[in-house]
C-alpha cells in the first residue's frame, strides 16, 4: 500500500467548515466559555446564546489554550493540526477523524 500524505489546505478547510456548521461544536466551546462565568445552566435546550452565528476563530482558541492564529493557520493549511489537537477536534465536534482528514 502506498503511502498517504495529508492535504493540509483542504483538511484546514474541513476543519473551518466544521466550526461554522457543526452544533455539537459550538455547544462544548459555548459550555466552556460561559460555564467558567457562571453563565451557563449546562442545559443547552434553555440556552440564550445565539447558537445560529458560527463560533469565532479566538472563542475556539480559547477551548484549545491557543491563539485565533494558530487557529487561522490551521484552517489555511498553513500549520498541520497536531495529532492531539485533531484528535480532541474530533471528540467535541463528535465526527470521524477519518471524515476530517484529506489526503492528496
């Protein structure tokens, strides 16, 4: 079998796909930002954030302990995702590691 490389660019845009479309995304990084508040009951059904609008690239920061251009970099191809970071990615987001990565 030959060997497969990632397509950082297309893979960074998966992930950037993800932080705008994908709800179980936004509800962990709305949790973690407004729990440390006091602003969340933890009962997403009652939420008042406005879970319509994406999350920003700084608010996903602040869940991976990294900055909005780290996180820019990611989506742009421009820095691999670290396997970890991927990986915890995936876990909130509840997808496949597979359904994110792109190979060329």
């Amino acid at each position: 079998m030959p060997r497969r490389f990632i397509d950082w660019e297309k893979t960074g845009r998966a992930l950037e796909l993800l932080r705008g479309d994908n709800l179980n995304l936004r509800r962990y990084v709305c949790h973690e930002l407004n729990c440390e508040n006091g602003n969340c009951s933890g009962d997403c059904s009652t939420c008042t954030y406005d879970m319509d609008n994406r999350i920003s690239r700084s608010e996903l920061g602040s869940v991976f302990h990294v900055s909005e251009n780290v996180v820019a970099n990611w989506e742009h191809g421009i820095t691999p995702v670290g396997l970890d970071d991927l990986l915890f990615y995936c876990e909130i987001a509840q997808v496949a590691l597979e359904d994110i990565i792109v190979y060329r």
